[in-house]
C-alpha cells in the first residue's frame, strides 16, 4: 500500500515537472522573441571639454559612437539632437535582458536533470 502511495506521489511530481517544463518552454520562447526584437547601440554618453578657458567644462553628455578605424579605436560624435532608432537599446539592457535568458535556460537544464531522474524512479517500479 505505502508502494502504491510513493509511486502516485512520484507520478504526480512526474506531471508537475513536466507542466514547469511546458511553462518554462513557452517563457524561453518568448524571451528569444524579446532579443531578436533588440539591437544593442554601443553609444556612449561622454562630457567633453571645450578646450577653451571655460568655468562650466566638462559640457554634455554627448553622444558618441566607438567605431573602428584604421585599426584605431576612435570616437565618432553623433550629434545634439541625436535619438536613437526605434528598435534599439543601450547595451546594457541588451546584457540584462541576456542574463535573465541564460538563468532560464539554467533553470531549465535543472530541471530536465530532476524530471529524468522521476522518470528513472518511475521505471524502477
């Protein structure tokens, strides 16, 4: 009797995992929807000075670009009224957002690893 109550309990947490699972999935899925939808912008934000005998330097924040050039890492003023594109992010959220996606597919990984191990249980009886 004791058998047939630990073998429905493990059936239970059998389906319960596998419902997690299912959930899990269809959050995954969104957010891989979530990172194509952005593009990290790596503009850098930077207060410059003048060059002249100025009491309010440094002025900005200014937007700029790093880009590549000649080998050279160079900076690449964007302009005052500069606004970034629709579509696109800092990169910083573009991490956040990454990060939060790699922790899901961990979660995810733990949790294939514990329904093998009820399916093993299961096949044992």
């Amino acid at each position: 009797m004791e058998a047939l109550v630990a073998k429905t309990a493990l059936e239970r947490e059998l389906s319960r995992l596998e419902l997690e699972l299912q959930d899990l999935e269809g959050l995954l899925a969104e957010k891989r929807e979530r990172l194509a939808a952005l593009s990290p912008l790596p503009v850098h934000w930077r207060s410059v000075r003048c060059g002249k005998d100025c009491r309010r330097c440094p002025h900005g924040p200014y937007p700029y670009l790093r880009v590549k050039k000649e080998g050279k890492w160079r900076w690449q003023y964007l302009g005052k009224g500069w606004q970034p594109p629709e579509g696109f992010t800092r990169p910083q959220a573009f991490r956040e957002e990454l990060a939060l996606y790699r922790a899901l597919l961990k979660r995810k990984e733990a949790l294939l690893e514990r329904l093998e191990r009820a399916k093993e249980a299961l096949r044992g009886w």
